[in-house]
C-alpha cells in the first residue's frame, strides 16, 4: 500500500475566548494519498481552513496526531516546522500573501532562501514563465491585478518543488476569468505529480479533483471520489493577457 502523504488521527482544536472555549475541529480523521486532489468542501465556520493550517504547520492542534511528508509534526519545535514546511508544503492563500516590498521575481525567490537553498534566479524566472507572469517579473504586488498575483502566489509555492500543495480558497478574491485561470494552473500542478488539498465553499470547484470531502461544525460528514473529474472550460483571452481587473 502507498504511503500516505497525509495522516491526520483523532485531531480536535480548540481556541479560547476568555472563560469559553470554541470547537474549531473535532475528531477529524483524514488520509490522503500522494497524487490525490482532495477538496475540502463546507460553509464558512466549518472547520476546513483550520485543518488546512494543522496540515501546514502553521497552528498545532489540541490533541491527535498529523503525519504529513513522512514527519510527525507534534514532534518538530516551531524552527524545525519552519524549516520542513519551506521544503515539503507549498501554500496559496486567498488574499495572496505577497510581501509588498518585493517583486514578483522577489517574492519567488524569498522561499529558498528562508529554506536555506541558494536563491535561483533562473528558476524563479522559469516558474514565473510556467504560471505566465515572466514579463511582470520586476513589478511590486499593488501593480498586479488579483489573478496576476494570485500565478505569483503560485509560482512562489511550487519554489522548493515542494510535494504537496495547499490552496486556501485560491479563487475566493479573484473574478471568475481570472479563478478559472488559477483552477487550470493547479491541474496542470496536480497533472505534474504533486499532491494537492484545496479549500472551498464553491460545490462547482469540487467536480475539478479526484476526491471531495465535506465538513460541518468541525467534522467530516462526507468522502467520496469524483468518478470523472471535469475538464476546465478554457481561459477567457482577457484573463490569459492579464485577469482584467487590479485587485482589491
């Protein structure tokens, strides 16, 4: 049997507002595959963005475990975290997460360098090409448009040929030409060989993976295989030449 990329076993988190304390997630179990896409499916409040940042690293969990790349992340101090999720987890935020004082070409190159790598210019360039922003490589973030960062934010992820991706609502801020954009460039990621767990309220972006699971008040409630995962509909031309809209 393949080992899986993700192993989540009995996992709850709590948050605390003074005296009350919040269910965030509650006895999730989880196993993904490597090669799989698997959309996280469920209403705002639900759990799925919280599970997403257990996977990644960036929040612990209140109880459970999380194997995920083959590590068991309750045993890493916030340094080695830190460290291993530069190398092994690529993540897409909605609100792209671009620091404001780079370029695009910049903002690829700052994951190597957080991971220790030598900062390759030739590959943050050809990453930049592959998303189709190369010509905007020398242009701050407030000079793109939403879609435009959000192939940055994309190109910034896949920095370390990390194995797995994860997208937090990538095309929640976007306009439909340009989320349509950003859906066809995850394919063509999953289509390479990494793995993929994407977050959503959109039912429609289910039909694009191989696998959906729905949550409700911090639970699974549903996991089933998406028989024949949906082609994209092609690109609008205006969203291939430049998403149409600045963002905010």
């Amino acid at each position: 049997m393949t080992t899986p990329i993700i192993h989540v076993t009995g996992v709850t988190k709590e948050y605390h507002a003074g005296q009350r304390a919040i269910s965030a997630l509650r006895g999730v179990d989880l196993t993904v595959g490597p090669g799989e896409w698997v959309t996280i499916l469920g209403p705002s409040g639900c759990g799925k963005s919280t599970l997403l940042n257990l996977v990644s690293g960036i929040d612990r969990p209140t109880a459970g475990t999380l194997t995920v790349a083959g590590v068991d992340l309750g045993g890493l101090s916030e340094e080695e975290l830190a460290r291993w999720r530069g190398r092994n987890v690529g993540i897409i935020f909605q609100f792209f997460q671009l620091m404001p004082t780079l370029t695009a070409l910049e903002n690829v190159l700052l994951p190597m360098e957080l991971a220790g790598r030598p900062a390759r210019r030739e590959r943050a360039q050809e990453l930049l090409a592959r998303v189709g922003v190369a010509h905007l490589a020398h242009h701050l973030p407030n000079e793109l448009s939403g879609g435009e960062q959000q192939r940055v934010a994309i190109a910034r992820a896949l920095a370390n040929d990390p194995p797995l991706l994860l997208a937090d609502e990538p095309t929640g801020n976007l306009d439909s030409a340009s989320g349509e954009r950003v859906l066809a460039l995850l394919a063509e990621m999953w289509a390479s060989g990494k793995t993929l767990l994407l977050v959503t309220h959109d039912r429609a972006i289910a039909s694009r993976g191989s696998r959906v699971i729905e949550m409700r008040d911090g639970r699974i409630v549903a996991d089933h295989r998406v028989a024949a995962p949906a082609e994209p509909p092609p690109v609008p031309q205006a969203a291939a030449r430049g998403d149409g809209h600045p963002a905010g």
